[in-house]
C-alpha cells in the first residue's frame, strides 16, 4: 500500500474532563491504531489532551450548508423546545 493510497483520518482530542471532543485536525494512516499513534505524536506534543477520537473520514456523513434551512427549520415549530413563555423565579440567576 504506497502512501498515498492510505485513508484519511479525521482527528478530535479532549482537553480537560468534562469536556468535550473538538476537531483538531486530520491525518493518514493504514489503520485506526496508526491513526492513534500519529495523532498522540502530532496534535499532543504538549500534553494538550485526556482523550484521542479518531474517525476514518469516510465514515462521516455532513449537512450540506446549502440545505439548512430546510434542515433545520422545522425545529422553528415546536415553541416548548425554547424557554420563551417560562417564568422564572426571581432567585434563578445566569440562565
């Protein structure tokens, strides 16, 4: 397999526990564990990193920026889903 065939990876690293995964980037590798390896030697230099999640590209499926409001705006009709007609008492603070 010369390099050139060999697939895309996309790369996610949690900083901290309690947060989440974020996109940092992507690499190739032969296999997810190569994947692992590359992105501990590539995107953790400086123990930025808890958690590693690597993704073979392929494997994901996006929305097209093109479609959305199609996509997402069905969610405009179901009003309980958005806090607009709460009271909230007084002692509630930062919401």
């Amino acid at each position: 397999m010369s390099k050139r065939s060999w697939p895309l990876w996309e790369v996610f690293i949690r900083s901290k526990n309690g947060l989440h995964h974020k996109h940092v980037g992507s690499l190739h590798a032969t296999d997810s564990q190569m994947a692992l390896e590359n992105a501990r030697d590539v995107y953790t230099r400086r123990n930025e990193g808890i958690s590693i999640w690597v993704v073979e590209s392929k494997s994901i499926t996006a929305s097209d920026p093109a479609q959305g409001e199609e996509l997402f705006e069905p969610a405009a009709d179901k009003i309980y889903r958005h806090p607009t007609f709460y009271k909230l008492p007084d002692e509630v603070k930062h919401i």
